[in-house]
C-alpha cells in the first residue's frame, strides 16, 4: 500500500453534477402529475441503469417504446439530451477540482455512467473533466460500482496503490467497494465537508 493518499477519485453523478431525470423532462413535460407518472413509470432508474451497465441505447429505447409507444419522442429524448438530465453543478464542487488540479493533485474519476452518452457530458463540461489524468466509466468496462472488479482495475489503469487514493461517492454501498479494496474511501455530503477531509489527508492546506 502506499504510504499516503497523493490522488483523488471522484464520483460524477451526484458529487460533480446533480443528477435526475427530472431536471430534462420537466422542460418537456409540463403537467406536473403528467411528469411524475412518466418518470415513474417509464424512464426508470431500473430502465436506466442498463445504460451504466453497458447495454445500447438503441436496444433499451427500442423495448421501452414497443411498450409506451405513445411515449416515443421522449423517450427518444433521452438519448439526445442526457446532460440535461446533469446541468446544476454541485455546489463548490467545480472550483473544488479547478482548485486541486491546479495544486498538482493527481485527479481520477469512477463513474457508474453510460458509455454512449459520457462523451456529450466530457464535451458539455470539458473545462471540468479535462482536468482528469484518466476516467474508468462503467458502461465502457460493462462493470458497475460497488463491484471490487472496477476499483481494481481503475486502480491498475491510474497507477495508484490503494492507500494512495481517496475516493469520494455519494452512494453508501460504493463507498463500502472502495473501502473493501483498501481505498480511503468517504460518503459525499457537500463540499464544505469534503474539503475538511482532504485538509485532514494533507491534499489541501
């Protein structure tokens, strides 16, 4: 194990960028009761987490529109306009990376995310995600965290021991992953918070 944490892994989705499929359907959708019938009983989280597992768009959308054919243009929209579904920023988090890189801290991300639609938030946000030396998506690699497999592998393609790393996710069960492989691993609140635990690593003065 490394001998002290010199890197940081972020987590996107709800650490970077808040991220709800309401935030694109309420500018489509504009009866309110309309809208959460939609969400709950059409775009999923279930539905969706296939895409950070790997399966295709095409094929998804496919089922999802022989089922609610009456749906078809939003659904369609889904694949069009995912970073609408991810266009508030987390409070601080952005500076809080502008910050870091800009410090020579080594920075990483692991994200339970698409790989079709990952490159059109890189592309919408790249002043933030080019500041990463490398990223490990999860539907590229077609492994989910909290899975052991995908902290292992990012740690072998980043160039970080485990104890070398501090990981950062606002899901509870991927922060036991990490953990679980010997990352220092910590539940994001906000940012306050999480700039109070790198001061405490030595990352940050």
């Amino acid at each position: 194990m490394g001998d002290r944490v010199r890197a940081v892994i972020f987590d996107v989705g709800n650490v970077l960028f808040h991220w709800h499929p309401r935030f694109l359907y309420e500018r489509l959708i504009e009866d309110d009761r309309a809208l959460d019938a939609f969400l709950r009983d059409v775009v999923t989280h279930e539905w969706h987490f296939q895409h950070d597992a790997g399966r295709p768009f095409a094929e998804t959308s496919a089922e999802l529109v022989a089922r609610f054919p009456e749906h078809e243009p939003l659904i369609a929209a889904w694949g069009e306009r995912f970073t609408d579904s991810m266009d508030r920023p987390v409070a601080g988090m952005l500076e809080l990376v502008q910050e870091l890189d800009e410090a020579g801290v080594p920075l990483f991300a692991i994200t339970n995310f698409s790989g079709e639609f990952f490159p059109q938030a890189r592309k919408r946000w790249p002043e933030t995600f080019d500041r990463f030396r490398d990223i490990v998506v999860s539907g590229d690699e077609k492994l989910l965290k909290p899975d052991p497999a995908i902290y292992r592998l990012a740690l072998a393609r980043f160039g970080l021991e485990p104890g070398e790393a501090l990981f950062v996710d606002d899901n509870a069960a991927n922060v036991e992953g990490a953990r679980a492989v010997g990352i220092h691993a910590v539940l994001f609140t906000d940012e306050p918070a999480f700039r109070a635990e790198l001061g405490r690593v030595g990352l940050l003065v």
